[in-house]
C-alpha cells in the first residue's frame, strides 16, 4: 500500500505545481486540464480502495 500513497503524493504534488506555476492562458483549456487530472486523482484513489478491500478480503 505504501507505494500506492507515494504515487498519489507525487501526484497531488503535481497538480499544486500545476496550478501555481504551469497554468495554461485560455481559461476553457486550464479547466479542462483540471478536470482531466482531478478525475485522474478520483480514479487513483478508488483503484486504491479496491486493492485495500481485495487485501482485507484475503
């Protein structure tokens, strides 16, 4: 479980920095971006809900 959590760090980290430094201009484009990464992130964090309740099945 322990790598899933560095995964899902690495990739919050990386929406921040997106957010603070990397922003695209056009407004329609950045929240589409965002959109995109933060299913990404909702996807990660269900992924890591199942493998935990595959593991506490066993």
């Amino acid at each position: 479980m322990k790598p899933h959590l560095i995964i899902f760090g690495i990739l919050i980290a990386g929406f921040a920095i997106y957010n603070f430094f990397f922003q695209v201009e056009d407004d329609k484009t950045n929240t589409l971006i965002n959109i995109i990464y933060a299913s990404i992130l909702f996807g990660f964090i269900s992924f890591m809900a199942y493998s935990l309740l595959k593991k506490m099945k066993k």
